[in-house]
C-alpha cells in the first residue's frame, strides 16, 4: 500500500453529523426565541463550530458564550443527534485494517465521539482516539497529528491525513504527511487529493490491488 496510517477528521468526515447538527441547533435556538434555518447555519457549521457560534451571537445579538450555552443546554437535556458514517466508510475502514494499515483519530469533538463509533460498531478498527479530551492547540495547528506521529511511530512521508476542511489538511501537511480533501466540489487547496466519495481512497492508497 502507499500508505501504512491515516489520520482522519470526524465531523463531516468519517461521519455525516453536519445535517443533525445544524438541525439541533436550530431547535436550541428556537427555544431560546430565535430562529434560524438549517440552510443558512449549515455553511458556517462545515466552516468551524466556532464560527457558526458567532454567526448565531451576532444574529440574535448575544454574546458567543451565551449562544454557545444554549447550544450546550440542548444537548445536555436531549442527547447529542444521531448520525452515521459516511457510505463506503466502514468497509473501507475494515479493508484498510485488514491489509495491515492503522487507523487514527484526531477531532476537538468532546468525548461523544466514543459513543459515536461504538453505536457503529467501528471503535476497534482505531488504534487511537484523540479528542478534547486532551488539551491540543486547534487546527490548523498539526500539534495533534505531530503527537500521533510521535506517540504511535507513524512516518509521516507513509501517512496520510484525510478531514472535509481545509484546517485539516493544513494540520496534516504541517505535520509533514500527506493530505485528502473530502468534498462535493473541488476546490483551491492544499491537499494531494481530493474526494467526493470514499470509494476513491482504495486507488490513493493503493488497496484495490492488495
């Protein structure tokens, strides 16, 4: 394989959260007494939850703490929202790992990403989970995919990182690894690659013919 690790992103990644994302925050909102749609939240949501949150503070005229507690509020009485995979994620996970390749996981989500994977049944095909449970600089900082390389002896010029935002590609390439842009249409970036679907990571690592 071309590839012995890859480092991936969560959110809009391995899993397609952004949708029932923006969906509960609009409802946090709503019952907040402000309304949004999920359409006009939902780029700001791929772009950052930093910058959705300001986004929300301004339109509604609070301060970002605050929207962001309402948003907390929510979640800590109904349960984060349900998502799944990606199609063609789990079984290009499994065939990865099953040629001998390492999966990894680096994401700022809290510690519901845990629950996420094992609802899906993919939490032993990681070989580590990094989330906010571990203090690390944001990205594009790549102080999180340089722990993993040291941590878990990763050679970064045989490792790639792979996320939906140009943040993660950044994190990857100063890290000194390879890097792949998951999105519908292609786009100015730094990445190696780009994806609109998974079923392109067999040719770029190589697995379709191991």
């Amino acid at each position: 394989m071309r590839y012995d690790d890859l480092i991936w992103d969560f959110d809009g990644t391995l899993f397609d959260t952004y949708p029932p994302m923006c969906r509960a925050l609009r409802l946090a909102m709503e019952r907040a007494g402000f309304a949004f749609t999920e359409e006009e939240l939902m780029p700001w949501y791929t772009t950052s939850r930093k910058d959705v949150m300001a986004y929300c503070a301004q339109k509604a005229q609070i301060s970002e703490s605050e929207a962001d507690a309402v948003y907390r509020g929510y979640l800590a009485e109904f349960g984060q929202p349900p998502a799944r995979p990606f199609p063609g994620i789990p079984s290009f996970l499994r065939r990865f790992r099953q040629a001998g390749g390492r999966h990894f996981l680096f994401t700022h989500r809290s510690e519901s990403v845990h629950q996420y994977l094992a609802e899906a049944g993919l939490t032993d095909l990681f070989a580590a989970v990094v989330s906010s449970g571990k203090t690390f600089a944001r990205k594009p900082d790549p102080a999180g995919n340089l722990y993993l390389i040291a941590t878990y002896g990763l050679t970064p010029r045989r490792t790639l990182a792979i996320g939906d935002r140009e943040l993660d590609v950044l994190a990857g390439k100063r890290a000194g690894t390879d890097a792949c842009l998951f999105t519908p249409e292609r786009r100015e970036s730094a990445a190696d690659y780009q994806i609109d679907r998974f079923d392109r990571l067999y040719d770029i690592t190589e697995l379709a013919g191991s």
